[in-house]
C-alpha cells in the first residue's frame, strides 16, 4: 500500500488537501461533489416548501391591518436563492466561492426567518429565542456532510452559532431597561424571558454537533478517496489481469499469494504472427508496435466476444484461455471460432500503415494449472501445463504442414467433430511427447 501511495504521490494534484491522488481519481471526486450540490439543493427547496406549507395551514395571531408580514418575503428570498443556486448545480458551473456563500446564506435567511417571527407575530424579541425553527439549523450542518468535505460542515455551524448569538444579543440589548433576562428556569419556560444558561446551550450543541460531524465527515472523505484509489486502480489492473483475478482480489479476506490457483480443464489458444520478425526488421520500432497494437486489438475482439480471456501477449504471440478463470462449458467451440474470425479478419484488412498479416493458431484442451505465480512482491496470472506447452507446439506444426489452424483431438471432440469443417492431418511426433499426437486442421480456413 505504501508503494502505491507513493506512486500516487508521484503523479501530483492542484490542491493540497488532495496531493496524494491522482487526476483521474480526483475527476470522479469532483463529479460526486457536483452531484452532491445538487442533492443539497434539492433537499433546501424541500425544507422551503415544508415551511411554506406549514406558514400556510398554521393560524396567524396578526390582523388584516398588520403593515407587514416579513416570513413570506424571508421564504420567497430562500426559495429564489435556492433556485439559482440549483440551477448553477444541474449546470455543473456552481464555483467553490458560491458554495461557501451558498453556505452563509442558508443560515443567514433562516435566522432571518427565525426573527421575523417576533414582527410577524407582534410579540417581543425574545420571542425569537422560543422558535422551534432552530432545530433546523442542525439540518442544515447535517446537508453539509453530503459534500464529504468537513470545511463545509465547519463554516455552517460556526455561521450558525454566530448567527444565534448575534439574535440573543439583540434580544437583550434591544431594550436597556428591560433585558428579559431572568435566573427562573419555570419562569424561562412559561413566559417570554431569556435564560442566557438555555441559550448557552444551545449555541455550544451547535458547536459540538458540528465538531463531531465535521470530524466524522473528515474521516468519511478520507475513506471516500480512498475508495476512489481502489476502483481506479482495480480497474487499471484489469487491464493486466482478466476482471475474475481483479474481483478476487477485491473480494478475498486474505491477500493474494503466489501459487494460488485450481487445476480444470480449459481450452488454450495460442497464437502467433507468420513472419513479422522479418516485417519487423523493415519497420522503425514506433511502426512496429503501432502494428502489432492495431492487431491486437483486432483480434482481441473475437476471443472477448465468446468469454475468452488473453492472458498474455508474447511479442507478436497471443496465449488465451477458455474455461479458465470466465466459466465457459463451451469453451473449446469457442476458441475455434474465434480462431476462424481471427483468420477472416486477417485476410480482410490491413493493420497499422497498411500491413498485411497472417497468424497461425495452435488450440489444445485439456487439464490445467490456472493461477498466480511469482513471488511476495509480483505476481502474474498464467496456465501452465503440459496442455499449455501442446498449444504452443501446435502452432508451429502449422509451418510443416502448410495450414493456419491445428487443433488436439481433444479439442476437435469437445468443439463437436460435425460442427465444424474439421480435416485429420493424422498423429504426429510433437516435440517433448513420446507417443504420436492427433491433430486436426479446418478445410475452410
């Protein structure tokens, strides 16, 4: 892990909080992040039509003649800012200054809300600190926490308890002669006076709700990136590896080993370009693996397509395996007609600058090791086995025999011996067996 941390390290970030990460990883954080705006908005414009409604149905101590009813104009006020501010999300053109002023506004507009109930209602200003509306605040420091990011959650609670110290202030200060202030707790609960101990706590459970969120939310973006490390890197690995290796490791309780592996039966396909060291010889080295790419790709696309897996490329040879680690109880089938489309495919189109290319193809089926091997520090996942080493042996027997396809007994039974234009070339020596081996080509090759 410390190898890939540094690794990462190595590839450099914009922002300091995120140096360890690497563009592509902090690309998929920021789309969360914008998608997490977006939540965030949808989840305030919520909490302005509950407050709307609940304006609404509520009954209303003021009469007709009241010059003004300020808790409409703080809710349209929100709900407009609200709007933009999402309609900025959804455009992915919300800036991070926004954002932070997004955040102050929130808690800005609810306390406003908050103290215009005292005119709305014409009751004195201590009436505010008796608002049930404050525990929405701890809403809104909630909301913060969808961004992953604890500065967020730290600048709304810290608005937040300014906020509400700013409205007890006011509250006794308002009126030099008459501070509402009282020592009576039963007295704080059943009148309109100020407890400054109640209002005390408040501000400091503003403060430690915000501590304890802004801390688990610190550790929640840490697991986040992390996270995002993972996939990127789980997925930059299946590029080395099949996808099955990759979603065992993912998934194993213990890490993998060399060594770890299961023996079955699988159909190997070996495969190997006819002359291309000599073509390779009249190629400047950017030509040659421009070439060899190009087919790569071409041929790779038949073996995928019917659940082969490539477990290596050898210089211009291709070593694939079906039934080993993609289940597949039609494997040898398979590989014979991926074979025949790699062999159409080659006689259809050029590859790189204008190249024309022929393989020869070797398949074997048989019992196999499928596994990891290497040691502690690198691993590679491979089949080995005598049935591997007949592949490969059966590939070059193409040379003498003048064909592009040989294919094991083996492999002619398990593929179906009427279901495809199969042609015994006979037994064969094979080099590294003592017993003659029967083989067999494709007449429509």
């Amino acid at each position: 892990m410390q190898r890939l941390l540094d690794t990462l390290r190595l590839s450099g970030a914009d922002r300091p909080e995120r140096g360890l990460l690497p563009a592509r990883v902090r690309e998929r954080i920021r789309v969360q992040e914008e998608r997490s705006e977006i939540l965030v908005g949808v989840a305030q414009l919520a909490f302005i039509v509950f407050m709307a409604v609940l304006y609404g149905i509520s009954p209303k101590k003021f009469g007709a003649e009241a010059p003004f009813a300020p808790v409409p104009w703080v809710l349209s006020a929100y709900a407009l800012f609200t709007l933009v501010r999402l309609a900025l999300a959804y455009a992915r053109r919300l800036p991070h200054g926004f954002v932070y002023l997004s955040i102050v506004v929130d808690v800005v507009l609810l306390m406003g809300l908050i103290f215009s109930f005292h005119l709305q209602y014409e009751q004195p200003p201590s009436f505010v600190l008796k608002s049930p509306t404050l525990m929405w605040v701890f809403v809104l420091i909630a909301l913060r926490t969808l961004n992953f990011q604890a500065r967020y959650v730290v600048i709304a609670g810290l608005v937040a308890a300014a906020g509400w110290l700013l409205l007890v202030l006011y509250v006794v200060t308002i009126n030099p002669r008459d501070t509402m202030v009282t020592r009576d707790y039963v007295t704080y609960l059943t009148s309109n006076s100020v407890l400054i101990g109640a209002e005390v706590d408040k501000i400091v459970a503003i403060l430690i709700f915000t501590a304890v969120l802004a801390f688990a939310t610190g550790r929640a973006r840490r697991l986040v990136e992390y996270m995002a490390v993972e996939r990127a890197s789980n997925e930059e690995l299946a590029r080395f590896v099949p996808r099955e290796v990759v979603d065992q490791a993912r998934t194993s309780e213990d890490a993998l080993a060399a060594g770890q592996g299961e023996t079955a039966e699988a159909t190997v396909l070996f495969l190997d370009i006819e002359g291309f060291t000599t073509l390779s010889e009249r190629l400047e080295p950017e030509e040659v693996v421009g070439t060899l790419n190009d087919f790569f790709e071409g041929a790779a696309a038949p073996i995928e397509r019917r659940d082969g897996v490539i477990n290596q490329f050898l210089g211009d040879a291709i070593v694939a395996t079906f039934n080993a680690p993609r289940r597949d109880p039609r494997h040898a089938a398979h590989a014979v007609e991926a074979a025949l489309e790699i062999i159409a495919l080659c006689a259809e189109r050029t590859f790189g600058d204008g190249h024309r290319l022929s393989v020869r193809i070797g398949i074997n089926t048989g019992p196999m090791t499928c596994g990891l091997l290497g040691t502690p520090d690198r691993l590679v996942y491979t089949v080995i086995g005598d049935e591997v080493n007949l592949a490969a042996r059966l590939e070059a027997l193409n040379k003498t025999y003048g064909t592009r396809i040989i294919v094991s007994e083996r492999t002619w039974e398990q593929a179906g011996p009427n279901a495809f234009a199969f042609a015994p070339i006979g037994d064969v020596q094979v080099r590294g067996r003592s017993r003659p081996t029967p083989v067999y080509t494709l007449r429509d090759e």
